[in-house]
C-alpha cells in the first residue's frame, strides 16, 4: 500500500503528482496531536523526516500507519532555505 502525503492547506491533503519534490519512504511512527498527525518518515539516505499533516474530518481519508510507503509531495512555495549552522566559537 502506497499512500500520498502533500503539503496541508485548509485541512486538505495537497498531492502534487508530477512536482520534481518528491521522495518515497516509509512511515516510522505516527503521532496525534488533535487537530494534526505528525508522522516520522524514512527516506532514501537512510534519512528521517518529520511531516506534519492537518487531520480531516472526512471519513474516507486513509491514515498512514507505521510501516506504510508513502510518496512525500511539496510545492515549491512550501520550502524554506535555510542558512548554515555557524560553527561555535573555540573557548580559551
């Protein structure tokens, strides 16, 4: 089972089928936290990623569960650059 996560927007899951930001994984664990599910994912890498979704009150929605493939989806706008970490300064 293959389920597709997007980019949330007013409390609809948001698929972008052919965007070049994309990655497979695996669903680690999942966490409900009322208004939202936050799901740890495994990508290729072996990397983790956190993906935080706004939880619908449709009926038909499918939930990933641990051990489920996921196709991660995001829009372009969606991403954030973030600058380099500054190395810390060597105390005397």
């Amino acid at each position: 089972m293959s389920t597709k996560l997007g980019e949330s927007q007013k409390g609809e899951g948001v698929v972008h089928p052919n965007s070049p930001l994309s990655l497979h994984g695996r669903v680690l664990d999942a966490h409900y936290h009322g208004a939202v599910t936050r799901y740890e994912v495994e990508v290729e890498g072996p990397q983790r990623l956190t993906v935080t979704l706004q939880n619908s009150d449709a009926s038909t929605t499918q939930h990933p569960r641990p051990g489920d493939m996921v196709h991660l989806t995001w829009s372009r706008e969606a991403m954030v650059e973030l600058e380099p970490a500054q190395p810390e300064p060597q105390k005397a």
